[in-house]
C-alpha cells in the first residue's frame, strides 16, 4: 500500500511538472507580451505550481483584441477618414491647426492621431481642479444645471457620504427628465450593489457595469479594469482626471490625510471625443453592439479660446500602448524640463531609456511621487526606478502633506497631460485608460505653479538618501522590483 501511494503520489508531481510547462508554453507562445511580464509569470508558474496557474487565470490572460468594441465597417471606415483628414491638414499646415504649438509638436500629433485615432480639437477652455472639495463642488453644480443628460463614468463609486450625495443628486436630474447614465467597474466599486441604484432606475436612469462577475461570482477578468474618470454634460462640459468619488478624495480619511490630485473641467470640441469614448465603454457594457433607443447629446460648442487638445486612450484591448508611448514621445521633445507627478512610478525599459537620454541631455527633470504610500510593494519598486534616475541627475520630491494621486506630465512649460494614467504596467498595458493632451501653455505653466507649490511640502530624496538605505529596504526592492511587471 505504501507503494501505491509512492507511485501516486509520484505520478501526480509528474502530472503538476507536466500541467505547469504547458501553462509557461501558453504565456511564452500564445500571447504576446511584455519580455518583462513573460518572465514574471513564469516564475509565478513555476514557483506556485496548479496555484500559479490558478492565478494566471484571473489576473494573466490577456483580451481579445480584434475590434473589442464591435464597430461597423462604416463607423470604422469614418473615423479612419476622420485621422487621415487630420494628418493632411496638419501636413499641409491647414489655417484651421495653424497655430504655433501645433506646428512645433506636428509629430507628437500624428503619432496619436495615428495610434490612436486622437482627433485634435482646437477650440476648448479648461479649468484646472487640484483638491477635492473644489472639484465636487464644479461637478455638483454642474450636475444640478444639465437640463439634456449626464453620462458618468467613474472605477471607484464609495458607498460612503460622498458616493450617496453624487447619487442624490444624479436621481433629481433623473426625476426632472434629464437621461443619466452611469457606468463603474466591478473591481474599483465592488462595494457598490444593484440595489444602491434601485431610486435612480425607476426614475429612468441607466446603470452599468465594466467586466461584471460571471453569474455574479466569479470575475476572470479581474486584471483588466476600467481605470477611466470621465463625466460629460449635455454634451458642453466635460471632466477628466484623477479623482474617483468617496471621502478620502475630499481629505477624510486618516490613512491618506489630505488628497492631492489632479483634474481637468472642460468645454469645447474636446468634450465631443470624451463624449464617444463614454459611449464606447457605455455600448460595449450593454452587451450589445448599439442601442436605438440611447441617444447621445452632440451639442454645438461656442467656445472661442484656441486650447487645443487630444484626448488619448488606452487599454488592453490595444497591441499598442497608446498612452506610454505617448508620453515616452513627449519626453524626447523635451528642450529644458520635464515635470511628473504620479503616485506610481515603476516604468517599463523604454520609458525609463527615454528619461535617462533626456537626463544625459543636459534635461531638467522633477519627479514627485507620494511620501506615505498606499502599496508598499508599490513604493519600494518606484524608489529602485528612482534610485537610477538620482545616478543621471533627475531630482525626486517625495510629498508628505497627505497622498499625491496626481498624473501629470509637463514638457517645456508648454505642453502637458493630465488624466488617469500612472506611470506602471498596468496603466500602461492592463487598465483602460484616458489621458488628455493640451498644447496651451497658459495650461501647462498653471501645471507647473502647481508642481512648485507642492514642492514646499515635500522632501527632497536624494542620491545620499538611496544609498544609505538599510539592507532589508534593499532586499524589498528588489523583489518588487523583480514583481513590478505584474504589480
């Protein structure tokens, strides 16, 4: 009998060896990703076997690619006509784009109009929201005056005070005949239940959810979340950023203390391609290719100001990493300065390649990121990238006047982008998300007064610093550093 179990137990490991090399196949040929990425999952593969694989299943396989939202030949064809028109007028310096900006950052352009189809809107205004209580106070009042439809889209809805006051005020805009929309993802608001909208649905209101569990239970695509923040109303204002909806981004919370963050209120054209990147996420969260019966609000925008912008997306429905690529780009356009703010930074090896060239440029770098992390594993792999860049020069400011959320890139004080992305892999390749460009720089230069006055609440973490670091910070580096592909 001892045998039996011998030769069972033997045949079972040989089965586990036999199971984990065909899942390592499967990551290596069967998808193609990140070198890097690769590489983490066969070690999680192999370190963890049947566990590993397990794992691979709700946080490793990859989405299908081939026209994720279902579009038409026609609506395909359109917008493709839409880009190429673009890149003509751009090219043969149109009256409509000449403008100084435009001209200077004419391949920053393309590229996003190419990659990812980023009309240029010209005619915009924005105003730029850094706290909490300012921000919701705008979008409140706003809310209060749509008079057509409100379409909003957030990855955290909290069940606390603040997430029942939006709601509130989301079911009197529904009662007096406004369409409301709303659409979260299932990870970021998984505290969020059916019956918290019960009000809002039998006022007509619509609710939504991004990658819901199967059967309500189980959610294998646990990995891939809609990481947008995007609100348009009656079709004329439009908000993007980084703040999601619950106390702690009004500075409630103990464990993060006072929020700093970033976001854009806009009006203009720019909220037109805001507008039908909502109705994307919206349509395709219907599981249904179109809906008659949802109209969409188009209105005619008035605007004067010349504040031209792009609105870029990503996500891993894309081959290409929109969003990184666009950034790496900017930075290589960089003359004198390039400014970050990002509460992750744990780069690729082409984003970290474009900083070390610029630095090696005889560029000025600032990079903040926060001093009082909300991941450990997190921070300890953002301060070994950082650690390198201290080596060619770049200075790092850790903020310690609460958390710092904020995602903004300045170049130049001319350009910049605000929006939704972190500087990681998972922005980068797992998440959806949505960044504006705007080529203003009475923008930029507020973005960079912004950055300054920050600066005076934070410590300037130094080259000496990451040297002197103990030996067990060094240690934990290093496996983060080692997981960060996948963090």
């Amino acid at each position: 009998m001892l045998l039996d179990w011998t030769v069972i137990l033997s045949w079972a490991l040989y089965g586990v060896l036999i199971l984990n090399v065909l899942f390592a196949l499967a990551v290596i040929f069967a998808e193609r990703r990140d070198v890097g990425a690769t590489w983490a999952w066969l070690l999680v593969l192999f370190f963890l076997p049947i566990l590993g694989f397990i794992i691979y299943l709700f946080l490793g396989r990859q989405l299908k690619k081939d026209n994720f939202y279902n579009l038409s030949v026609e609506e395909r064809s359109f917008h493709s006509l839409q880009v190429e028109t673009q890149i003509e007028q751009i090219r043969k310096q149109d009256p409509l784009l000449e403008l100084p900006l435009l001209e200077k950052y004419e391949q920053l352009i393309e590229m996003n109009l190419r990659s990812a189809k980023s009309l240029v809107s010209v005619h915009n205004q924005s105003m730029i929201l850094h706290d909490g209580e300012q921000k919701f106070k705008e979008l409140m009042q706003d809310i209060r005056q749509a008079e057509t439809e409100i379409n909003i889209q957030y990855y955290i809805i909290q069940r606390d005070a603040l997430g029942q006051a939006l709601l509130k005020e989301l079911i009197e805009r529904a009662k007096a005949g406004v369409k409301v929309r709303l659409l979260y993802d299932a990870v970021g608001s998984r505290s969020l239940r059916h019956s918290d909208f019960k009000e809002l649905i039998a006022n007509e209101g619509e609710v939504r959810v991004f990658f819901p569990p199967t059967l309500g239970l189980i959610n294998f695509k646990l990995n891939n979340r809609n990481h947008r923040k995007v609100v348009i109303i009656d079709g004329k204002i439009g908000y993007v950023g980084g703040f999601n909806v619950g106390t702690e981004y009004l500075g409630l919370v103990d464990k993060f203390g006072y929020w700093r963050d970033t976001h854009l209120r806009v009006e203009g054209d720019v909220v037109y391609h805001l507008q039908h990147r909502f109705i994307l996420d919206w349509n395709y969260s219907g599981h249904r290719d179109h809906d008659p019966e949802n109209t969409f609000c188009f209105a005619r925008h008035e605007i004067q100001d010349q504040s031209p912008m792009q609105i870029v997306t990503s996500g891993p429905n894309s081959d290409t990493e929109h969003l990184k690529n666009m950034m790496v780009k900017m930075i290589m356009s960089a003359k004198h300065r390039v400014i970050i703010q990002t509460p992750y930074f744990i780069p690729d090896t082409s984003f970290m390649d474009a900083c070390k060239m610029a630095l090696l440029a005889g560029i000025q770098m600032d990079i903040m990121i926060p001093g009082k992390p909300d991941h450990p594993f997190v921070m300890w792999a953002s301060l070994s990238f950082l650690g390198e860049l201290l080596d060619y020069g770049a200075n790092v400011y850790m903020y310690d006047d609460g958390f710092l959320h904020a995602k903004t890139l300045v170049v130049d004080d001319e350009i910049a982008t605000v929006g939704t992305t972190n500087l990681d892999a998972r922005s980068f390749r797992l998440n959806f998300e949505v960044n504006a460009v705007i080529y203003d720089e009475r923008v930029a230069l507020e973005l960079v007064s912004l950055f300054e006055s920050d600066t005076a609440v934070c410590r300037k973490y130094t080259a000496e610093d990451y040297e002197s670091r103990k030996w067990t910070v060094r240690l934990r580096e290093g496996v983060s550093r080692l997981l960060s592909p996948i963090l």
